[in-house]
C-alpha cells in the first residue's frame, strides 16, 4: 500500500507563529504515526504580499523546530499552467465567469440591502448576478482589458457536481482518537468565489484543491479556520475530476483573550520567541499545550 501523503502549506506572508508551529507539529506526529510522508508547500500566489525573506524564515523555524520535509518544495507561483488547466475544464462545463464589479460596486450594493448574508468567513456574498449581463457582453469587456475576476456560478457548480457524485460532504478525522464521520458540504454558504483573476490565474481554493491532487495528498490536516472552505474544496474536486484526502481541522491555538493568533493582533513570531531564548522543546509544548 502507498504511504500516506500529509502537508504542511503556509503562506509566506508574514513569519510564523505558535498557531502555524502547532499545524505543522501534528501534521508532522500524524504523518510519523502512520508512516506517511510530510510534504511542505509554499503557497505564494500573492505576489503583492508574498516576500521571499518569509519563505526562507519558515525552512529556518522548521529545520530549528527539528521537522523534517521533502524536496523539492512545490511553490505554486511557479506552476500558474496547472490551475490554468482547472480553470479551462471549468469553463468547458460553463461554470465560471468573468464579474467587473469593484470592491468599492460590492461595498455599496451591500450597503443597500439591510441583512445581505455573508459567507463563513465575515464576508459579505457576492451581491451581483451572472444573469444580469450576456456572455458576449462580458466577453467583449475582457477582450477590451478590463480588470475582472473569474468567478465560480456557484448554484450551477453545486447542481452539475451533485448530478456527478450526489451529495457533497468529505470524512472528517478527528485530531483526537481518530475516530472518522462524514460532514456535510455547504458550499452554497459562500456564494460566487472567486477562482482567478485578470493578472493572477488562481485563488486560495483552487490552488489547493489542484496541488493536494497533483502532489497526492491523502490527509489534510489544518487549523479549524479552514473547516469551512472545505465545502467549496469538495465542490471543486468533484468537477475537477479529483480524488478525496481526508480531513482533519484541529483546534486553533488562542491568545489569552481567546483570539485565534495572527501577525495583525501583535501574535509573536516563531523567530522572535527563538531570539528571546526559548528552545525548540518548550515551543512544541506551547504550540500543542490544551489539545486533547
Ligand atoms: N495557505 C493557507 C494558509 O496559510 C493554508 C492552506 C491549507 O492548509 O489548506 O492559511
């Protein structure tokens, strides 16, 4: 049987902190566990806030914390053709779309409606509709060069995948005790997302969902703040022909005002705690202290 595949998928947008060390610790023990490999990928598509320093202070903090990872590392700002790959499959199924609304046009139509939804993550839904302009119309404002963002016609992606597979949901591995049960997928909640833009042919959701497949990941294991998205990763696997990992969303590491730790709170970094004299051992104990 083939090893089991887990990865580790920062972004290198800032240095990382106790939240970061405590998912790369438990994918690193889980994939020890059950002989499996750790890969760890670079997930740099953002080229305005990705800086090259902060990919190379995270090799520091992991070859510091003692955590061992494959090469090559796969760095997805170097394998733009894959998910140009994704998105022309989904464009033969006539799921996506080019939309030329501003965050300011999205910030003013919600501002009109009083209690338009958001989606799991606090952002408001997207408040257009691909009904309201033609193909051709959309097609001649992007062959003029207008800025736009490819977007996923998501009540048609949900019907078309359930038409596939059925209803939508993935196994859920418990970080404690193992124990697997299937969540239901919602991925309606988070209407048209946005898979790509003009200048930049990939997003959060269809990176991952394209490199996991591409680099055989059989476990994704990540903090809780991802357990949403996972709804639309699901969708995208099944129109993308690609195979289900198992997931497992751990518990975030809290500050102790209980919020979820972050560069914009002042959360200190890996690198800072290791300048102020604490040793790998104790970072590892913080890092996993309160998960059962
Ligand atoms: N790159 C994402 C982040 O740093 C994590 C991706 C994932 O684990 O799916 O938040």
């Amino acid at each position: 049987m083939s090893r089991p595949v887990f990865r580790f998928a920062p972004s290198p947008n800032g240095q990382l902190h106790l939240g970061h060390a405590r998912s790369a610790l438990i994918n690193d023990a889980l994939s020890r566990a059950s002989g499996g490999r750790l890969l760890l990928r670079i997930e740099d598509i953002d080229a305005t806030r990705c800086r090259p320093e902060f990919e190379t202070g995270i090799y520091e903090d992991f070859a510091w914390l003692g955590l061992d990872w494959e090469q090559p590392v796969r760095r997805q700002s170097q394998h733009f053709a894959d998910y140009r790959s994704a998105l022309a499959r989904l464009e033969t199924l006539d799921l996506i779309y080019p939309s030329f609304e501003t965050r300011g046009d999205i910030r003013r139509a919600v501002a009109e409606r009083s209690g338009w939804p958001s989606d799991p993550d606090g952002a408001p839904l997207f408040p257009f509709s691909r009904a309201a302009m033609s193909a051709a119309e959309r097609a001649r404002r992007v062959a003029a060069g207008e800025p736009y963002a490819l977007r996923l016609d998501m009540a048609r992606a949900v019907e078309t995948a359930v038409a596939v597979a059925g209803p939508l949901g993935w196994q859920e591995v418990e970080a404690a005790g193992g124990t697997t049960r299937l969540v239901a997928a919602d991925p309606l909640a988070w209407g048209d997302v946005i898979l790509a833009r003009k200048e930049v042919p990939t997003s959060y959701h269809l990176a991952v969902v394209v490199d996991d497949a591409l680099q055989g990941v059989t476990h994704v294991v990540r903090g809780a703040d991802l357990k949403a998205a996972t709804s639309v990763h699901r969708l995208l696997q099944v129109l993308l022909g690609l195979p289900a990992p198992l997931y497992t969303h751990h518990a975030l590491l809290l500050d102790a005002e209980g919020r979820k730790l972050s560069k914009s709170i002042g959360s200190q970094s890996l690198a800072a705690l290791r300048a102020g004299g604490m040793s790998p051992a104790e970072v590892r104990r913080t890092a996993l202290e309160g998960l059962r």
